[in-house]
C-alpha cells in the first residue's frame, strides 16, 4: 500500500532532482523512494553539520532560542572561573 506525502522543498532543488531523475530515466518520487529507502537502512547518512541545522531550524521554530544578551547575562552570572 501506498501513500501520498507533500514536503516544502525549495524549487530549484525540486527542479534539479527531476532534471537529474529524468535524465537517469527515473522520476522524482522513485529518486525520493530510493533516498527513503536509503536512509531507513543505514545507507544514507546525514552529516552533523545538517543533523545541527535540521535542529536548530526545530528549536527556532519551537522557539527554544536566546538573545545574545541572555546568554551573555547567563555566563557571566555562572562563570566559575575569576
């Protein structure tokens, strides 16, 4: 059984897949497929680079973020160190 999933992706990354799918003779939800795939099998790997803004961009949302002055005031109020 199938199922439908809709995902924002910017354009020209939608449009570079499906040039490149294209040209390998595949489509756009076969690459996406295989990259899922991919991933449930340990075969495709996120960097932590991306795994840190993947979070971070969830912790923006969520708003679980701080001003510079709040973390400032916080390492200035628990520096150990004098």
């Amino acid at each position: 059984m199938n199922t439908k999933v809709i995902l924002n992706m910017p354009k020209r990354t939608k449009d570079a897949v499906m040039k490149k799918a294209k040209a390998s003779g595949l489509t756009m939800s076969s690459v996406l497929n295989m990259a899922a795939e991919a991933y449930i099998n340990d075969r495709l790997a996120i960097g932590a680079f991306e795994r840190e803004l993947v979070e971070g961009y969830a912790d923006l949302k969520a708003g679980r973020v701080y001003s510079l002055d709040q973390v400032e005031h916080y390492l200035t109020k628990h520096n150990t160190k004098k």
